[in-house]
C-alpha cells in the first residue's frame, strides 16, 4: 500500500515533478535507430516524460530531438521538409538544426539576424547498440553514454522491440520485478515458446509455485532472487538485477538470449515497454530473431504499421476462454507481453495503491518503491546523483543457477552477476 | 462500438471501482533477534500502527532445544520485558517479521520459525545495517536465517522496515 502522495510522487513524471526529475538524470530509450534509418528520413513524433518533441536526421546523419511545434505559430514540425540541413515548416518556411536553433526565417531579411532570436528546446540524441538515446536533464549533469550490456554487443548479437502500454510506468514496472507470477500467468508458454522452452530451469518453475525470495540491495538498485527447490537439497536460484529508475533483465533459460525491459513513460497514463534480446557470446540465429520478430518470448505482435500490440485493449486483449479452460493459456490472453500488458492495464490507467494489499513476497516491489521515493527526495533537495546514472551500475547480468542451499546468491552468482565482455550467461 | 476492456480501462471508469475496506488490518509481529535490532524495534513501536506488535527474543541459554516443546513458552518479550508466550503469539499472527543486524547470531529464528511452521505463518526476515558490515558477515546472516524466512530482505538503512510495515498495513 502507498499513501496517496506516495503514488502521485511515483507515477508523475512530467516536468517539474520530483520523479520526472529522476528519470531526466539519465539517458533514455526514445526511438529505435531503425526510426531514423537514413539521412533526410521523415521526422517521428516522440512523447517522453509528458513533452511532446519531434526527433529527425539531418543531411549529415546528425539526430536530432526537438519541440514538436514551430516557434512561430505552433504547427507541428511533424509536417517539416527535412531537407538541406535542417527541418523547415511547411507553414511559412521557418526552418531549424538538430539543436532546434532556427536557422531561416525566410519573410525576414538574412541581416536582421532575427532567426538567431529563435530557439527551440532540444535535447541530445545519440545512438547507441540498436537504440537512440536521449538526455533531458541540465546539461552540466550529463552521465557518461549508456553501458546497457545489449547495447555495447556486436549488432548481431542484439535485438530491441517496444510497444505501447496503456497504463503508467509504475505498474507495468512493477510486473517485471515480480518473479512470483511466471509460475501462473505465463505457465502455459514456458514449455513452448521458441526462446523459452528446453530450459531444465523451466521444470523447476513448474513444479515449485511458492518460490522463496531474496532481496539485496546493490549500489545501482536490486538484485531480486527467487529460489525454488532443485535436486538433492540444492536451490534453483532466479537472480533479477533492476537498476534504477526502470530497467531489469529476466534471468536466462538453458542458452536462449538473454532478455529484458525499460518502461519509459510517455505520459502519465502510458508508456513505452521496451524490449531486448541479446546473447553475450554468439550472434542470434535466423531462427531466433524471426521468433522475436513474430512475436514470440517477451516481444509481440504488432497493428500493422504500428507498436501497438495486435492483441490490445480494443479487441479484449483476443482473450480465448476456450484456451484457458483448457489450460493452453493460463489466463486466456497468448504471449507473454499481452499476458502482462493486459492484466498490467486493467489495473487503469494509474493504479490506485492506496487499496492494494501486497504480501510480504512483495518485499522486492517495496523495496524499488522505497529506492526510488528515496533517490528522487535525495536529487531533489540534496542534488545527489542517483543510482543507475553511473555506467558502472549498469554492468550487470541476470542468473540462473542451483546452489548449495548454505550459499547466498550474491556470494554464488558474485562473477556471473558482472556483465563481462565475450563471457557467456551463467544459466540452467 | 468498443471493447468492452477499453471501455473499462479508462481514467473515468476508475472513478466508478468500488470504495470500501476490502481488507482487514493484518496482525504482523515483529521480533527483534538480538541487542543492535532491537534498538531499532523499539523506535520503531513507537509509531502508532494498527495491528503491529513488537518483541524481543530473549537469550539463548539455558533453553532446551526445539521440539522440547513447553520450553518455548519463554521465547518472547515485550518491549516493556515482559514473558509472552510464543505460541500464543504466533497462532494469533498473520505473519512473523524477524529483524537481524548482520554479522549476528541468528538462532533464535530457528524456534520462531518452527512455531510459525507449526501455525502456517509466514515469515519475513529483514537483515539491518548491512552498509556497516562486511560481506563475509552479511553471508553468514544469510545463511542463518534462509532456511527460516520465506522473504528474506537485505535494507541498507533502518527506515526501510518501516517502510515495508506500512507497505503491508501493519
């Protein structure tokens, strides 16, 4: 349960709040470098913290991230000829660089210097790994460019997908911090998706569907470990690192690609969930990458043309009664992004905390709560740097693996936790 | 015409969900198990809370090991000092939290644990001032009390337990 302040301190990322002020001390996932393919490509319309911009490429390849509406009378730049350097409104042929300087204003004379006078707010976007990035905080604060682990592997090795979420970051967060709802929600699919099945860690989840947790509070956030029985007295250990504000990687099964989430708000009633896939030592295979381009593990099927998942709210999330009473799905929604978005967006649009009665099994979801409330109070009055924002933090690894039961997974896992370069997962 | 799930999922449906107690204040016993938590128990009691209680588990010596059961009659104080019975404390709670300072003995989470076991309570361990201890310590509090939490939580700082007793409607 939170206190209603609690929840709107959480949930409120706009400008101006205290936890849009944590997410804009780090780089965030905005487009997909394939957004912007090529140089003088169309601009794309970007919500991200509750600010409405427009990210184009130049003519040189430079990105770009601006305000959504010219300075002059407040079309959308959507509209723009990216051409010749620049973005120009189609209106009356103002035009604008990647830092959103006005560069012509052609109803004035060069001279006047008028179109120097013009400004629009920009932020920096780079590229990194198959992501555009993006920094929204003072420029003086600016982290070193993002380590994410998916991000710095060869190409080949890596694949992303997003998707809208109808619902606020929090919750759709929250959904990947808990480690205790893969042995319902999505028990139907273990044993047969693509990127998950053959895994003899599967078999553990199966059998055993009152995990135990461990949590261990790291420098950049939390290390949350669910053990469940193994043969002979041991413990089949789950390891989900999350770092703050809102990243986390799902512990691997057999040699499947590793894969994991961001939920970057778009506003306050919806986000984006970002997905990624990568493997530490070999490139993906066709096989796999046409699986997480159909949709399988944790990515999805789109609306043609768009990022909306195809099962969505509109059409009941494709709900098969007759599957769940058969027991194919456990929920009666297929895949295991629409199982969690669709139970994640009936909560509303911003769930209602003041009413939940969590578990002490819940302790992971609290304690993230907790870091976060703490690290935006410490930014906001303090201007202390918050967890996460350090490269170093960023390093990390998810685990599966079966240990002695004396043995904690922090002292177990200790190496295989450190995302290390040419080194494989350590998984079961 | 739309779904019904998108009609359902809006801001002003949610003005519409039901507006009432639908839980009843859970009966949470917290127990210090040494010195340094409870310190740390006993500040923490004297917040006002609804349904928390808050103990200490006094020394370990000269009590008969568990399963000898009437020696567990003695095995909690409150915090004014006096003798509670165990068992009635735990058949009356809805979950056990044991607090630890790392690098302590834990062993008295051992006779918790087995009454908790007894009266299928749940049991949640939290281990405090982790920051100020080394690993080696931290692991050997881990290992003390695995077998006897089915959470068990490693907080930076002590507030965290009372931010997680809030969280649980204590």
């Amino acid at each position: 349960m939170l206190r209603k302040e609690q929840n709107d301190l959480l949930t409120q990322s706009g400008p101006g709040t205290p936890m849009g002020q944590l997410f804009r001390s780090y780089w965030l996932p905005v487009l997909m470098a394939s957004e912007l393919a090529e140089n003088e490509c169309p601009p794309v319309r970007v919500k991200i913290l509750s600010e409405r911009l427009l990210a184009f490429r130049d003519t040189e390849g430079r990105y770009g991230l601006v305000d959504e509406f010219c300075a002059h009378r407040g079309v959308s730049l959507w509209f723009g000829r990216n051409e010749e350097h620049g973005l120009r409104c189609p209106y009356h042929g103002w035009k604008y660089d990647v830092t959103g300087q006005c560069i012509d204003v052609p109803s004035e004379p060069v001279e006047s210097g008028f179109c120097k006078k013009i400004k629009l707010k920009s932020y920096p976007l780079i590229k990194r790994g198959p992501v555009l990035w993006t920094y929204m905080g003072p420029a003086d604060k600016q982290p070193p460019l993002p380590e994410w682990e998916f991000a710095t592997v060869p190409a080949e090795q890596s694949f992303i997908s997003k998707r809208l979420q109808e619902c606020n970051w929090l919750q759709a967060m929250e959904g990947g911090i808990d480690s205790s709802h893969v042995s319902f929600l999505h028990r139907g699919d273990l044993g047969t998706d693509p990127l998950f099945k053959g895994a003899k860690g599967n078999q553990y989840n199966l059998s055993d569907t009152r995990p135990h947790f461990e949590v261990v509070e790291q420098p950049g956030g939390l290390y949350i470990g669910a053990r469940r029985n193994a043969e002979n007295g041991n413990y089949y250990w789950r390891i989900t690192p999350w770092v703050m504000p809102t990243f986390t990687m799902i512990p691997p099964r057999a040699d499947h690609p590793i894969h994991g989430h961001f939920w970057i708000p778009i506003d306050d009633e919806n986000c984006w969930a970002w997905t990624y896939d990568f493997h530490p030592v070999r490139a993906l295979t066709e096989r796999e990458v046409q699986a997480m381009k159909d949709g399988a593990g944790v990515h999805c099927k789109y609306v043609p043309g768009t990022f909306r998942p195809l099962a969505n709210k509109d059409n009941d999330y494709l709900m098969d009664r007759a599957a769940q009473k058969a027991g194919k799905t456990y929920s009666g929604v297929a895949g295991f992004a629409s199982q969690d978005a669709s139970l994640q967006e009936s909560m509303g649009p911003v769930c209602d905390r003041t009413k939940e009665n969590l578990v002490s099994t819940d302790n992971g979801i609290i304690m993230a709560r907790h870091r976060l409330m703490r690290a935006a109070k410490a930014l906001v009055e303090k201007g202390v740097k918050p967890p996460g924002v350090d490269p170093e933090h960023q390093r990390v690894r998810s685990v599966s693996i079966v240990l002695p039961p004396d043995q904690a997974f922090k002292d177990g896992a200790r190496e295989a936790l450190i995302g290390r370069p040419g080194v494989a997962q350590t998984t079961v | 015409m739309q779904s019904e799930s998108a009609r359902m999922t809006t801001a002003a449906e949610a003005r519409y969900r039901i507006d009432y107690p639908n839980s009843k204040p859970r009966a949470i016993k917290v127990v210090a198990l040494d010195p340094p938590s409870e310190a740390v128990v006993k500040r923490l009691a004297q917040r006002p809370w609804q349904q928390a209680t808050f103990f200490t588990a006094p020394k370990l010596e000269g009590v008969p090991k568990s399963g000898d059961g009437p020696s567990m009659k003695a095995w909690l104080s409150d915090l004014a000092g006096r003798t509670k019975d165990l068992i009635d404390e735990v058949a009356t709670a809805d979950l056990v939290v044991m607090v630890s300072s790392a690098g302590t003995n834990a062993e008295a989470a051992a006779v918790i644990a087995e009454a908790c076991n007894v009266r299928k309570v749940m049991t949640t361990a939290l281990i405090i001032g982790s920051e100020s201890k080394s690993d080696e310590e931290l692991s050997k509090s881990l290992a003390a009390l695995r077998p006897y939490a089915s959470m068990l939580v490693i907080a930076g700082n002590d507030d965290y337990i009372e931010e997680m007793l809030v969280a649980l409607r204590a």
